[in-house]
C-alpha cells in the first residue's frame, strides 16, 4: 500500500491520508517516479531530503487556506530526524490558527517554541499574540500575555502595553484591572507614554469617572510624558458631555498657550457644546477665531453655528453666517440652506426664505417636502397665495413634488366651494401647466391634489 504524494510546486513528500483528505492531489508527470521512493509501512524513516527544505515548508503551510491542513503539514514535518522548522513558520501557523480560533493548538505551537531554546523569541511572536486575542476580544489572554513574556526573557515593550490597554477598556469590568496594569508596568521596566494615557483617560471619561482623568492627565505633566491634541480633546469632550462649557474653553485656552493647534474635531466639540448651552455669541466668536488660530473652518463647524442660531429664533444671524461662509471660501451645503430656510419660515421671514430656496434650487439643491410645506403654509398663514403658489411652482419645475398635506393647506386659500361650478383660479391652473420633467414626482402632486378634492366632495355630500 502506498501513500499519496502531496505537491508544492517543486516540492514533493509522501504524507499518511488519515491526516486530511484533501492532501490527495492530482497525478503528474514525475508521479509514478516519485513514488518509487516511498517505503512500504514499517520500513526505515525517510529522510528528509524527500519533503524539501524548511522555507520550502515554509511556503506549503503559508499557502494552505485551512489551517488545521497547515497545522498537519507542520507536525508531519516535525517527525522527520533533523528537520528544523524556521521561526517564520511558527508565526505564520500561529496566525492562522489565532484567526480561526483553534487557540489549543495555538498555545501548543507556543509551548514548542518556549521548549526548544535554539529559537530566538522575538517581539513579533508577542504582537501577533496581541493581534490574535484583539480580534477574539479575549481580554484575560490578553492581560496574561503581558507577564508571559517575561518567561521567555523578554520585556514588553510600550507598545504592546498600549495594545492590552485598548483590549481591556474596551469592557468596562476590566477598567480596574487596566488601570492596575498601567501603574504596574513601570516595575517591569515599562514606561507608559501619551497613548497609554490617552486609552485610560477616555476609558474614565466614558465611565464618568472624569476626575480620575484629570488625575491621570497632571501626571503626564508631572513625569514629563508630554500631552497631546488627543489628550485635550478626551477632557474636552468629557467636560462638554456633562456641560461644563467653561472648563472645556478653559482647556482650549491651555492647549493654545502651549503651542498647541487644535484641530477640527475639537471646535466641532466646543461649537456643538456652546450651541447646546445656548452661548450663541461665544460661539460665533470662536468660529471667527479659527482660522486666526490655524484651524480654517469647513462645512461642519458652519451648519453647526447655523443650527445653533435657527434653532434659537435668530436666523437672521445665521444669515450672516452664510455670508462668512462665502467669504472664506466654504460654500454652503444642503444642510446649510434646509437648515436656514426652515429657520427663517419660523421668523416669518418669508421674502427671504424664498430668496434662499430659489438659490440652493439654482445650485442644483433641492429643498426637502418639510421647506416647501413650510414656506407655502407661511405665505398662506398671511394671505400671500400668489406667493405660496409661486413656491408651488419652481418646486414642481425643478422635479420636486409637494406633499399632500402642502395641497390641503394651500387649494383652501384659492379655490371656491367645490360643490359649485366655479374652477380652481388661474394661478393653480398656471401651476398645472408646467412642463415636468422626466425625474419629477408628478404622481405624487397628482395624489395630493386628487386626494384632497375627493375629501371634499365626500364632505360636501355628507353635510347634504
């Protein structure tokens, strides 16, 4: 009885089938001649000329897409006299098993390499342990890794603290274990550097624990660890999140005396927390401080102002926002003329709401249902109908058809009674004679107009 040949490119050995089925491979040309060197069962070891040099095993088990195939190869190898994997291959198997979580054979791969002292263990072996148990989200073999290193001789280095650091706060019942682990590692000849700091303090802030971030925070100062716009951000935004508005500018403040440039992130958090606290006019302030501070301001940081005065009654502040946007080189977006439109609705600005509309229109934007049910029913509200219809119809020309309810409001305001005989007037009938374009939601102004007619009739006739 032979044994089937497997095949890697130039290399070829013999391998037991009971391993793994799929070592069957197709005959070749050099097969009949390959198999003349098996050796009937029982018969002496071949040697290992015959399954090709380490890298060349090295290569077979790296191309393997099923690892325990990987994990067969690699032990089948093992029993020939004087073959030696190289380190390389322990790592590739060890990823391939970490990644589909077969972690017995993994810390068997590992025992074998702490058990043969000709390997020289290196760092990598560690990342990719850390790697491995990240991506299983297994936090306790994450903290044990730390103190198995030094079995081998090995300190961890700092970035392999930082790494178990965002395993463990990423739960929050290993907080505590984490924080123990960082004050700790100075012992073991570890120094934690600002990324370390940072994964605490945001891990405390979004704890709620924000005094321990602060402690954490004068300690970097104390041990000359030096901060980051990250590390000013975490305080920041944990202050902002429990309104502390004042703290979080104060902060702001810090960063700028220390040569710091704060970055968008940051102001989009100061604007969002000074808008919500109503402090429009420091926040205006503080947009028009950016750019002199290095920072230019972009879309966000503007919708965000725009918002904040709308949302207040004041959007004819917002207006003059708009008006920086452009002078700064930021054009208004979507959001920015929705956002103002409605605002001015709810002013009663209606002349200039209308203004706005018809220029995001002309830009190619087009205004939601809610702006256009707003503007109509704001010029409708003071008897403009004329007005409200002329809304009416450069959303229709621009393929934007008004909700139904937008036709409940406005057919009142320019129709008679619809049990007599008298039409719609003629400025529905110029909306109605539109050329409509090819994307325009025809069928749903349609409804709206049918829909509200059939009502009335219905009423009309329940009345009689």
């Amino acid at each position: 009885m032979h044994r089937p040949i497997l095949h890697s490119s130039k290399t070829l050995f013999p391998f037991p089938t009971h391993h793994h089925p799929l070592f069957l491979s197709s005959p070749s040309p050099n097969h009949q001649k390959h198999q003349s060197f098996h050796s009937p069962i029982g018969s002496p070891t071949p040697t290992p000329s015959l399954i090709g040099s380490p890298t060349r095993v090295q290569k077979l088990i790296a191309s393997q897409q099923d690892p325990l195939l990987a994990k067969a190869i690699f032990d089948y190898a093992s029993t020939f006299p004087n073959f030696r994997h190289t380190y390389s291959t322990h790592l590739i198997l060890l990823l391939k098993l970490g990644r589909s979580k077969h972690f017995t054979l993994l810390d068997d791969i590992v025992l074998r390499l702490k058990n043969d002292p000709s390997y020289k263990i290196t760092h990598t072996l560690f990342t990719y342990l850390l790697r491995i148990y990240s991506e299983a989200d297994l936090p306790d073999k994450a903290l044990k890794t730390f103190y198995f290193m030094m079995q081998f001789s090995l300190r961890p280095l700092t970035k392999h603290l930082n790494c178990i650091l965002e395993i463990l706060v990423s739960h929050r019942n290993y907080v505590k274990p984490a924080f123990d682990l960082f004050r700790d590692a100075h012992k073991h000849g570890v120094m934690p550097d600002t990324r370390s700091y940072n994964v605490l303090m945001r891990a405390f802030c979004l704890n709620g624990d924000v005094s321990v971030a602060y402690m954490l925070f004068n300690k970097m100062l104390e041990r000359d660890v030096v901060p980051d716009i990250e590390s000013y951000r975490i305080l920041m935004q944990a202050l902002c999140r429990r309104n502390q508005v004042n703290g979080a500018v104060g902060l702001l403040e810090d960063m700028l005396n220390k040569g710091f440039v704060p970055d968008s992130l940051t102001y989009t958090t100061l604007l969002n927390s000074l808008c919500r606290k109503k402090k429009l006019r420091e926040a205006y302030k503080l947009l028009c401080r950016m750019k002199v501070r290095g920072c230019n301001p972009d879309i966000v940081h503007y919708n965000t102002v725009i918002s904040g005065f709308c949302r207040e009654g004041r959007a004819h502040d917002a207006c003059k926002v708009i008006d920086d946007m452009r002078v700064n080189g930021c054009l208004p977006n979507l959001v920015s003329y929705r956002t103002l439109v409605s605002g001015l609705c709810d002013m009663g600005m209606f002349d200039e709401a209308k203004a706005y509309m018809e220029e995001m229109m002309s830009k190619g934007f087009s205004p939601h249902f809610a702006v256009i049910h707003a503007l109509v029913k704001g010029f409708c509200n003071v008897g403009r109908v004329e007005e409200a219809c002329g809304v009416f119809t450069k959303s229709l020309e621009h393929g934007e058809a008004p909700h139904k309810d937008t036709w409940t409001i406005v057919i009142p305001m320019i129709s008679c009674d619809v049990g007599e005989s008298v039409k719609i007037s003629d400025v529905l009938d110029e909306i109605l004679k539109i050329e409509i374009k090819g994307h325009t939601r025809i069928v749903d102004a349609g409804i709206g107009l049918e829909n509200y007619l059939i009502r009335e009739i219905r009423d009309k006739r329940g009345v009689l």
